[in-house]
C-alpha cells in the first residue's frame, strides 16, 4: 500500500486565473502538499494542468494520473476544491462516484469536505452543478465580450496571422513581419503564375523555406509542439484565402457547439463580418481578387510543369460545361487541344468542341493586342465606347432580372395572404386537416423555392450594376501593357473573363467554327469565326 501514490491533482484555466492568487497552481500545490504531509498521505506526486478549462478532461497530466490509476499505481487522489477536478457535472460525477470506487482510490477534496472514505458526502453533487453553471456563466459573459469586440472590428485571433507580428506598443495592432510577409507574397505570385497549392508547397520545401509553425516557433510564438520543415498544400490554400493579407479584418469565421464542446465549426464565408483596410496590407487588392477567381477555377495538377493559360475560363457554348486541356508526353504542343468536359465523360450528352490550344493561344493573343492597341491610341474614346456599350447591355439584363424580381416579390406576398386565408378555413372548418396539409405544404414549397429565387436576383443585379462602373479598374491594367507576346495564366485573368467555344460546322464543306471571347468587366465580346483553311495556317 505504502508503494502507492498519493497524487496530488491541481488545474488553473484562463477563467480561474481572474479570481486571484487563491487558485495558482503554486497555491494549490502548496496547500495539497501540506495537507498530505499532516495527514500521513506518503509518496505524493503531484498533477498538474495549467491553462485547461474544467469542462474539458482531455488534459494531459489528468490522463496521465488516470493512466497510473487504471495501472493500479494509486491509492488516493487529493484536489483542492472539486472545480478543480473539473466544472462539467456528468464527468466529475462519473470519476467521482464510479471511476475512483472501482479502482479502490480514495477520493479528497479539501475545501468541500469530501472524503469518499467517510461515506458519500450528499452535498457534493450538488456542488458540481453549482460548479458546471458557474462555467457555463463564464462562458456566456466571455461570448458577449468575444461579440463585441469583434462587432467593433478588432483582432479576434489570439495571435496575428502569418505574415504579422503584434505591435510592440499596442497588442491590438498588427504590424507586418516582413521576412514572413515576402513568403506571403511568393505564395500569392506563384498562384498568379498558374502554380497550385501542391506544386507552391513542393517547391517552398525545395528552397528551404521554413514553415509557419517554424517562423512562429522561432519568434517564441508557436502555439503548437508540432515544428515541421515541409510545407503542406493545406498552409499554402490557407494562405491564399486569407482576406487579412489584403488588409482586412474578418471576424466570427468559426465557433463552437457550446462551453463544454471546444471542436470549432466554420462559419459560411457570407456569414462572415469583414472590416476593410483595418492594417496594412502584404498583397494588393488586384492580386488577392486575382487568386480568388483562380482558385474557384482550380483544376488538377497537369503533368507537365507548364501551367494552362485557359484553365477554367474556357467553356462549351451547348452544354456550359467547362473544356479540359488534352496533354500528353506523346504530343506535341501544336497538337495539344481542349475539349468538352461534357462529351468526355458522357459523349452521347454533347458534342466534342474540339479546338487545338495554338489556335486558341493566337486568336486571344491577336485580340487582346487589338484591344490594347484601342485603349493606347484613343483612351478616352475607348473609356466613352465601353461604358456606353456596358451599360447599354446590363441595363437590358437588371431591368430583365428587376422584372421578374418584381413578380417573384409579388408572388411571395399573395402565398402569405393565401396562407392566412387557408389557416382560417381550416380553424372555422370549411377545409379537413388532410386538404390544409396538402395545400400549406404546397405553398410553402413554392414560396420556398420564391425565395431562394429572388436572392439569386438580388444578386446578379448588385453584381451587374457593380460591373458597368468599373471599366477604370480595367484600364489600371491595359495601361501596364504595351504588347503582349505570350500568355500566361496572369495575363488570361486580369484580361478575359471566359471563352466559349461553339461546335465546328462543316455544312459548307469547310470546317468553320465560332469562338467568343468575353473581356473583364464586360469590356467588350470578341467573335470570331475560324475556317479550316486559316485553321491549318495557323496551326502550321
């Protein structure tokens, strides 16, 4: 018996440090040790988890103590007060009232009197629940907190983002960390540059670039015992989807089931509160919108290093589907070609819109030169002529979409006042319970589908009214451009928004086929039709 230890179990959380000294570690296991040696308890060893909140039992020295317990290496546990074994009552019940009786442990807690080998004590049931409403007070008082300051448009992360550093005069503010910040910077320009997130992450490990958790670990920040020398394609797409480093704040990005389940549950992205141009920015606005409009295109990594200029933005004029670039070892780039996504999988759905990626790379080349050489030779006249154009056409799309929100509007009003009136015949019995379910159910399915509807409206008008103005955005770029000899996947998205490719006709005996190409912000659409003859030219 003499062998067996006495442990001696002490825990502080964040929570616990506010009510003062009484609740150290230090005080705990002063007042546990004394308490031992005056009451012949031998062999003490003490337990201790600083920093753990009391709803959690996943700590590491409490398992610890639970693994000696189940190897039957201890004969009494002592804690100072029962909170300190922990403040969810289910679980203190459970390791109070069954795990320590069935493994012949004598139980103490000093404060609270409880001693299992004087007999169950009746009050200390009550005491855990007492001690769980007490977390889970803490937990709503520090939520309305944790509410308001990120409603206010502070920093709510408890370290600043990789790429900052908090500032030296105040915590609140985040400063860049500029060694971190020019690996931020490669990351995003390697994305522009077509490179995925695998690709990025292999070659930030070739260079021997250190890790985040290395960056952090070396300034003495790191949050986590884990320090890795290889970069993952997860911190790289964390990386690129991180608004902060276009200078914003975003705020309620996760949060968890409740005070006793820590697991964080992302928030949907439209969910989120941003505050904009909150601190100072690692990439510009232009290149962040960038890399977002290239990831929501992303697509499997290709064989060949070489990165697809039309990855994602070229789609079939019959189907919508998107073309998928046909690559081989075997084949050469003249006869490299893309085709309907649609007829690959399922061929007898849609036809093969097949088109060779030269053609291609020269029919865009030539009209994006062709749009350049407009703007550098009459910019103005070329500002006066897009806006005109742009707002001709999306003024005939928002009033189409303001029509049908109107009605759809309208619609979703006379379902309410339907509904009204069908509960009312209900209750006065001029319907049975069966017709009112089959009818309200109807209803309800429409006005369902209404809804859903008119937020899709909504949408597509605030995102056509926010394009007819921008054409100054549009003209930032051409400016940076005097000719351009070869296309990448940088110079496709900051130019093209999509590229529709038709079926080739042959009735004419000549294989002729349409292509469209649709400029950024509605700018202006590219036709062009291609027969065989000028076909074969340029793919010669």
């Amino acid at each position: 018996m003499t062998n067996k230890i006495t442990a001696l179990y002490c825990r502080l959380s964040q929570d616990d440090m506010l009510a003062g000294e009484s609740n150290s570690i230090t005080n705990q296991k002063e007042i546990l040790l004394r308490y031992a040696k005056e009451n012949g308890f031998v062999n003490p060893q003490i337990y201790a988890d600083d920093g753990y909140s009391g709803t959690n039992f996943d700590r590491p020295d409490f398992q610890r103590m639970k693994t000696d317990i189940e190897n039957g290496k201890v004969s009494t546990v002592i804690v100072k007060d029962l909170s300190r074994l922990g403040r969810e009552y289910l679980q203190t019940g459970y390791f109070t009232e069954m795990f320590f009786p069935e493994h012949d442990v004598r139980f103490i807690a000093i404060h609270d009197n409880v001693d299992s080998q004087h007999g169950d004590n009746d009050f200390a049931p009550f005491k855990n629940l007492l001690n769980e409403f007490y977390a889970k007070d803490v937990s709503r008082k520090v939520r309305a907190v944790f509410k308001a300051k990120g409603q206010s448009g502070k920093h709510l992360a408890t370290r600043a983002p990789y790429g900052y550093k908090k500032s030296d005069e105040d915590k609140n503010v985040w400063v860049i960390d500029e060694p971190a910040a020019e690996v931020v910077r490669k990351v995003f320009k390697l994305c522009i540059e077509g490179y995925g997130p695998l690709q990025i992450a292999k070659r930030l490990t070739a260079e021997g670039i250190p890790t985040p958790s290395a960056h952090f670990a070396e300034m003495g920040t790191n949050g986590s015992n884990r320090v890795g020398s290889k970069w993952d394609q997860r911190s790289v797409r964390d990386i690129l989807e991180k608004v902060e480093y276009a200078g914003h704040t975003a705020n309620f990005k996760t949060t968890t089931k409740s005070y006793k389940c820590k697991k964080r549950i992302l928030f949907p992205k439209e969910d989120w509160l941003i505050f904009e141009n909150t601190h100072e920015p690692i990439v510009s606005q232009h290149d962040f919108d960038l890399v977002q409009q290239l990831r929501a295109n992303k697509r499997k990594p290709q064989r060949s290093n070489e990165p697809n200029p039309f990855s994602g933005i070229v789609f079939c004029a019959d189907c919508g589907a998107k073309l998928y670039l046909n690559r081989g070892k075997g084949i050469s780039p003249k006869y490299e070609s893309m085709k309907c996504g649609t007829y690959s999988r399922q061929y007898h759905e849609c036809t093969v819109h097949y088109i060779r990626t030269c053609i291609l790379k020269e029919i865009v080349l030539g009209e994006i030169n062709k749009l350049l050489g407009s703007v550098h030779d009459d910019e103005d006249g070329f500002v006066q002529w897009s806006m005109e154009k742009a707002s001709a056409s999306h003024l005939d799309e928002v009033k189409k979409a303001k029509k049908l929100l109107s009605k759809d509007e309208r619609r979703i009003e006379e379902l309410d006042r339907l509904f009204k009136r069908l509960y009312e015949d209900n209750v006065l019995g001029k319907i049975d319970d069966e017709r009112f379910s089959q009818m309200s159910a109807s209803y309800t399915d429409e006005q369902k589908k209404l809804k859903e509807e008119v937020a899709k409206l909504r949408a597509l008008i605030d995102e056509k009214e926010q394009k007819s103005s921008d054409i100054s955005h549009f003209l930032e770029i051409v400016r940076k451009y005097e000719r351009v000899s070869e296309l990448t996947p940088k110079l496709m998205h900051e130019f093209v928004e999509k590229i529709v490719v038709h079926e080739a006709d042959k009735s004419s005996g000549h294989r002729e086929q349409e292509v469209e190409i649709y400029f950024r912000f509605n700018v202006y659409v590219a036709t062009i039709t291609l027969d065989s003859r000028e076909y074969k030219k340029a793919a010669a």
